[in-house]
C-alpha cells in the first residue's frame, strides 16, 4: 500500500484514484503525520503531493525527513518534488514565469522507471503549474526530462528509488500520467495490484458485521448512488438489523421517488419506510432566493424529519452513511485557507445530536469504486450509473422564489432533457445534464398570441470528478429537440438556452 502525503494540492485526490485505479491501495494523510505513524501504517512507498505553497515560505508545509532515510522509494509531484530538493540539499529558486498549462517535455534519459521511454528524441505532453522550479539537483539525482521552463522537469535517484517531477501526472491533461504513476506504484514500490471490489465486499462485510454486532442501523436513503450501495451492502451484512428511511422532499426528478421505492422494496426486498415530507419543504422554502439560504433551510429540515422518524426506530444504536473518501480527506487532511463556495448537503450534524455511532461502509472508497461495488453487490445498472444529483435537488435548479408549479415546470423540462439525452446515446458520456428554471421572462409569440413566459436554461457537462467541468459539445440536433419539445410540451415556457460555461469560472449547478 501507498501512503500519499498532502501538501494541499487541489489534485491531492486524483493521485490517489489513478493509485487506486492500478488496483493498489492507498491513503492520503496530512504532511505533519508524524515519523511513528508513518512507519506503523507500514507504506511500501510514499508520494509527496503538490501544494500552493513555496518551499521558501516562512512557515512552507514540511514532512519529517525522517522518511528519506526509511528505504522506501518516495515520488514527488510539483511542491512534493521542490520539497524534496530542497531537503536533500538541491536548490529551488522562482522561476522567471510561472509555467501553466501543457507544456511538451524532452526526454533526456528513459524516464527511469516511471515510463519506459523508447528514446531520447521523444517528447511526451504533460501538464504543468507552478511557479518555483528546481536550480540545482541533490547529490545522487540526475535528470530525466526538462521543458522549455524546466530544465529540471524531471529527476530521480535511482538507488535510493526517489522520484521527482514538476509536471503533475494526475491529471488528464497529462496522457501517459496514469501509466507513469502505475509504474511507480506496480514497479518501483512492488505493490502486487490486488486491490479489487470482490476483496472488497467480503472485508466489508465483516467489518460492519464486527462493528455493529446485534445493533440496530438507521440508513437515509436519498435516491442517489452511494446512499442505495451503503444500504444494500449494509443489509447483505446484517439484514433487517437495517431499518431504511426515505424522505421524499418533492425536489426530485421526474419518477425518482417511485423508483428508489420500487428498487428497494421489489428487487432488494429490503424494507423502506417512506415520509411524504413534500409539503413541509414546500412551506420552509416559500419566499427563500437566496441560493445559501435556500440550502441551509433543505438541510436543516431534513435533519429534523429524520430525526423524528428516526426516534420511532426503537433502540438504534448506529446511523448508516454514504461517506466517500473524498469527504473523508476534506475533513482530515491539510487545508490552506479556501472559502465556502456551497454548504454541501449532508447530514454531518445528525449523529452528534441524535447519539448515534456512525456506519460509513464507503469511507474508504471513490465515486468509481462504489459504482463498482454496486455491480459487485448485484445493483441494476439504471441505479449505478445514475448521473449525480445534489442533496437539494431541484430547488437549486429552480431560481428565485419556489412554488410547486415553478417546480413541476422544471420537473416536466429536466424530464425531457434526459429523455432526449438518453435517446442520443449521451446519459453515460455525460456527468450530468439537466434543465434549470430561470425567473427570466421574455416575449415570444404562439399561434398568433404573444407569450411572455419563463427561461429554461440547458446544463450538460463533462468532469470526471465534479471538480472541473467542461460544457458539453451536445449536438445540434439533441439541442433543437429539446428546445421544441420543451417549448411546445411545457406550459410556461417560451424560450430554451444553452450554458456555454465551464467549471471554473462558472459552477456545474447555477445554486
Ligand atoms: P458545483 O455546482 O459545486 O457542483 O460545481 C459540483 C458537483 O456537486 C454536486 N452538488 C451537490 N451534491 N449535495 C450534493 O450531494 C449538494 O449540496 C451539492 N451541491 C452540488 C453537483 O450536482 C455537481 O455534481
């Protein structure tokens, strides 16, 4: 296994999925564990992350260099690679440009073992942003790669299996970056690549078996991916010791409440209890436009309902969550100052409140991993590949001030959107699309009467983790089929248009 150390680097996670991806475990701590932890938690080899910061900051993120003298082969990435100059004793000065985007490396040597290169001719793509750059080389390191900013873009110790490189291998916009990782991770550290989801759901299994004993088990279920795998995985584990909750918010997509309902109930047999809460959200979000406001209020509400729903379960011992890892490292690992873009929905004030001790089958895994898993555990595909959906719903999606109408406007719209993007083949290819209701009126003309009605605004976009997003070249004719339909099919609506933004600047949803 392969212990990541973060430096706070944005792609901090990507490392760790593409590790995963090559079927190798890994984890990410912050860079201040501790030398003792570090060798307890027995790593066959370590990368150091990439960070905003520089190795010449006053108080710079440092690791204890304890861990260059432990044998193991180590791998860093950008600030991760800087660090390690800079305590083997290289130089790292400012560059005279900082270095964004693609930049075309030349190879100077095979790149070692990270990628077996066929010559020195070669130049391969990668991606690059920083703005300090190693001067000089520690002793025993020699260069693999430069770019026209970097001469240094690439060094390693080949005896001592330390790894460096300024580019980031994480990303996509480096093509060969996965295969350089494996070959760190697979050759380099000698890690076996037996990480798989059937190993998974046996460990599991045991695992919540061990925790909960005879306890009983409260799971919210919300409609969405990782809720419905942690409680099929959970109830595979202790079967009716799980009592499942459903709270139907009226702010979801067209069906989607039925069909959760259906899923669990006829082809799990796993009992559901469902709240028709419809209404109370209805009434707390009368007159809320403020996009935070409007959070806060779907957030706090569900809480109380499920609280109240929770206390008529007699002797619960434990709540089931749908933590991912990726939450996991928001709340763990290092954290430079970043603002609050969107108060995520969840129910992290739950447990403390209602007593609870936590189930979290999923803490270990990534989005991917528990599509995985729900195949592994038999889960119909329509249920695991469902596009992300946010906790509150529609309503983020329904600007201005929301009433059942304006949402059964949108309701009707977004089911046309993933009717035609179903047709044409793109519900996979897409991480999301869905329509969005705007308190924007304009004059268009119907027959022979004018019309003076409301926007739907098209979103679809491409990410592989919700974290940068590209908006989606749909084709025109997908684009025209939806505009009409929507048109003609939905009441109160007279003009469609397509968001052209990607993330950043823009956010995947508009709330
Ligand atoms: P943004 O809009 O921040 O969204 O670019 C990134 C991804 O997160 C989803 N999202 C949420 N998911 N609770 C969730 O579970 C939320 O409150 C929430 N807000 C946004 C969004 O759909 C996109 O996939």
């Amino acid at each position: 296994r392969i212990l990541i150390l973060d430096f706070g680097s944005q792609f901090t996670q990507l490392i760790a999925r593409r590790v995963r991806e090559a079927h190798v475990y890994c984890e990410i701590h912050p860079h201040s564990m501790s030398l003792t932890d570090i060798q307890n938690w027995e790593p066959q080899g370590i990368i150091l992350s990439g960070g905003p910061s520089s190795v010449h900051d006053q108080d710079a993120p440092m690791v204890d260099p304890g861990i260059f003298v432990l044998g193991l082969p180590i791998l860093g990435i950008c600030y991760g690679l800087q660090l390690m100059a800079h305590v083997l004793g290289g130089k790292v000065a400012k560059a005279e440009h900082r270095e964004y985007g693609r930049a075309h490396l030349q190879i100077h040597d095979a790149l070692g073992p990270l990628l077996p290169f066929k010559s020195s001719e070669d130049t391969e793509e990668v991606w690059m942003s920083h703005g300090d750059r190693i001067e000089k080389m520690p002793d025993g390191f020699r260069v693999l790669a430069s770019s026209t900013n970097s001469p240094l873009a690439a060094i390693g110790d080949p005896i001592r299996h330390f790894y460096g490189v300024q580019f980031h291998l994480e990303v996509v916009h480096t093509p060969r970056g996965a295969e350089m990782l494996t070959a760190f991770v697979r050759g380099v550290c000698a890690c076996n690549g037996q990480w798989t989801m059937h190993s998974y759901v046996e460990s599991a299994i045991a695992s919540i078996r061990a925790q909960v004993g005879k306890g009983k088990v409260i799971a919210a279920l919300s409609g969405g991916v990782d809720s419905a795998v942690a409680a099929v995985l959970i109830h595979r584990a202790i079967g009716d010791q799980l009592t499942c909750i459903f709270v139907d918010n009226g702010l979801l997509r067209f069906g989607e409440s039925e069909k959760v309902q259906t899923v669990f109930r006829n082809y799990f047999q796993i009992p559901l209890q469902a709240i028709d809460a419809r209404q109370r959200f209805l009434d707390v979000l009368a007159q809320v436009t403020d996009p935070e406001k409007k959070r806060k209020a779907i957030g706090n509400l569900f809480i109380e309902i499920f609280e109240e729903e929770a206390k008529k379960v007699e002797g619960a011992d434990f709540l089931a969550q749908g933590t991912l890892y990726p939450d996991v490292i928001e709340s763990v690992s290092f954290k430079g100052p970043s603002a609050t873009i969107k108060s995520h929905h969840n129910v992290g004030g739950l447990p403390e409140r209602m007593h609870l001790k936590l189930v979290e089958p999923l803490r270990e895994l990534f989005k991917d991993e528990v599509r995985e898993l729900g195949r592994e555990l038999g889960m119909p595909e329509e249920v695991i590949r469902r596009q992300p959906f946010p906790g509150p719903g529609l309503a983020i999606r329904c600007l201005g001030a929301i009433d059942a109408q304006r949402l059964e406007v949108l309701r009707r719209a977004d089911r046309i959107v993933m009717e035609e993007v179903r047709e044409a083949g793109l519900y996979d290819r897409l991480w999301q699309a869905f329509a969005v209701l705007l308190p924007v009126r304009s004059v268009g003309v119907m027959g022979d009467a004018r019309t003076y009605d409301e926007t739907i605004a098209l979103r679809a976009v491409e990410s592989s983790d919700g974290m940068t997003a590209d908006w989606a070249h749909l084709p025109y004719d997908v684009l025209g089929r939806i505009s009409t339909r929507i048109i003609n099919e939905v009441a109160g609506i007279n003009r469609v248009v397509y968001d052209i933004s990607s993330k950043p600047p823009a956010t995947i949803e508009w709330e």
